[in-house]
C-alpha cells in the first residue's frame, strides 16, 4: 500500500472579486442546479460596482429643453416681426389706396401737356404702328388720336417706373393736401365752405343715413379737444353684475338727460379683451365708480395682453400708486377727525 502522499501546492488561490464573478461565462443549469438557478440568473445580469445608471427620460427631458427654447425665441421675435409687419401693411395700404391714384393723376396730367411729335415722351414710328395691330386685335379705338394718346400714356408710366422715388410724390401731396384743408378749416372762410360742401353733400339719400355717424366718430377721434373722446381716468366698475369687476375709462359725465332720470352719473366705455378698440358704454352711479391709480396706456396694454401684463407695474403707475397712497395717508386724520 503506497501511502506516499501528494505534495502540497505552494500556490496561492487567486480570490474571486464581484468583476470575476460576472465574467464568468453564463454556465446552463442542469438539473441538480435548480435551487441554485436564482443565484446565476443574479450572477449574469448583475451589474459592475462603482457603475452609474442612466435615466432612461434623458431623451424626453432634452426633447423638453429644446421645445422650451424654440418658444422663447419665438417669444423675442414674434413681437418685432409683427410690429414690422403691421407697419408693412400700413404702408402698402395707404400706397395703394391714396398714392397710387395720386400718382396716376399726376402721370395723366403730364400726358395732357406733352408736346405729341417732340419731346422725351413722343412716339416712335414703331410703337405707334404696334400700338394700332394691338387695337385691332383687342377692338380698341384705332384712330390716329386715340393711338399717339395711348403710346404717350404708355411711354411716361415706363419713365415713372424708372424711378422709383417718384412713387413717393402721391404720398407727400396726400400729407400736404390733409394739412392745408386742416388749416383752411380752422378759419371762417373754411368753416364756411365745409358747412356748404356738408349741405351739398347731404341731400344725397344715400350718403345722409351714414356720414353724420361717421363725421361724429371722426370728431371723437381726430377732433378738437371739446369734441375729442378723451379717456382721462381708469375705473373699476361691477358689471355685468355685484361681485363681478370690469375695468373700464371714463369718457365724460353723463348727459343731463340722463342725470335727471338716473341721477349724478358718469360715461364709461368698457373696452373688449384682446381686441380693446370696440366695447360697450354704460352709465354708471358717480358713487359706485372706483378710480384705479394707473395710466390708460397701462389698462390698455393689460386688456390687449388678456391680464398676462400686470397693469400699473410699470414708473408712471408704481408713482400714481404712490401718490395715491400719500394722499391717502395726509387724507386719513383730517377725515378721521371729521367723522
């Protein structure tokens, strides 16, 4: 019987750390490893320690982000695009509607003075004998007349459109034009004639029914400071109903019609949101209207913004806020006196 021994290993076991673990290659459980299956599914999905998790809505927070970003900038630019365009649109309104038949007039006058056979605008041999085929064709009036008339017509709009700055011309007339008649207006003579032209000009049914109406705004308007609408305070007034408060600018006092059936009242004009150039006008009790201490810019401006502007944030209504507060502080002892 060998009872010879086997040398002992002098190697040191290397120890197994959680990274050797989880490199281990998966093994396939047979089936004396059934109650150890938990432990190699956990061997074989574990993750390294000192690993860091990564959320899995770093996508839709970045998706976010980018979104929040879009409507700011879209906040920064769509006022200045707007207010451009609003100006654009102006421009090309009163160009279209006031200069360009200005201009037109200005061109048709310079045809009527223009020398037929000399000058920059005469016809040529060759634009007048295209200019009768063109009549025939279109059955247009095809006497020799009728045809230099329309060459000549033709030959100053394209000279007109060559320079662009003349297109300007209908517009400054337009300006000049309004000024002089507010001028003639403002005198006797003036007053006079617009009376005449005003008579004239109503005894036409049709124009009768609707100019006065539209005379009375344009005075409201436009007019002068006894006839202008003049919104001179901010009020809060319970309308429709108590409990309800409507923002509202004070035109005037209540007409004595009105203030010998109703009592001492005032006007108010009751602005629609975001649109605050139509609303209503109600009478309302002097004793029921409470002034606001901000400008009618500042109640304007929170009207149009639907409530999002604060109204009265801005230095003329935190400095009307701030009197109002020292006029009630002088007010307050002589008043608790009184009582």
């Amino acid at each position: 019987m060998n009872t010879s021994r086997r040398p002992i290993s002098t190697r040191r076991s290397t120890p197994l750390n959680i990274d050797t673990i989880s490199n281990i290659a998966p093994v396939a459980p047979c089936r004396h490893q059934s109650r150890h299956a938990p432990y190699t599914r956990a061997m074989q999905f574990s993750a390294p320690l000192g690993s860091t998790p990564q959320p899995a809505a770093n996508s839709a927070s970045k998706r976010t982000s980018a979104g929040g970003f879009f409507l700011r900038g879209l906040g920064v630019i769509l006022p200045s695009v707007l207010t451009i365009w609003i100006l654009v649109a102006a421009f090309r309104f009163v160009d279209t509607n006031i200069a360009a038949p200005i201009n037109a007039g200005l061109r048709l006058g310079i045809a009527s003075f223009v020398d037929e056979r000399s000058g920059p605008f005469a016809p040529t041999e060759f634009q007048l004998s295209e200019e009768r085929l063109r009549a025939e064709r279109l059955r247009l009036d095809a006497s020799d007349a009728a045809v230099q008339s329309r060459v000549i017509r033709s030959n100053i709009d394209a000279w007109w459109a060559a320079r662009w700055y003349l297109d300007l011309t209908g517009l400054a007339l337009a300006i000049v034009t309004v000024y002089i008649s507010g001028r003639l207006v403002g005198g006797y003579i003036g007053r006079r004639l617009l009376r005449a032209f005003e008579a004239g000009l109503l005894t036409v049914p049709g124009i009768r029914s609707v100019y006065p109406a539209l005379k009375q705004v344009v005075e409201f308007l436009f007019g002068s400071e006894n006839k202008k609408l003049q919104f001179n305070r901010v009020v809060m007034i319970e309308y429709p109903r108590p409990g309800l408060w409507q923002m509202g600018l004070v035109t005037g006092d209540a007409t004595p019609e009105i203030t010998a059936t109703c009592g001492d009242a005032v006007t108010v004009f009751v602005p629609n949101s975001p649109a605050p150039f139509s609303g209503w006008t109600v009478t309302v009790p002097r004793t029921d209207v409470r002034e606001i201490p901000i400008t009618v810019d500042e109640a304007l401006r929170y009207l149009v913004s639907a409530g999002v502007v604060s109204a009265g944030t801005g230095p003329a209504g935190a400095n009307k806020a701030h009197g109002s507060v020292e006029r009630s502080r002088e007010n307050g002892p002589a008043s608790a006196a009184g009582n």
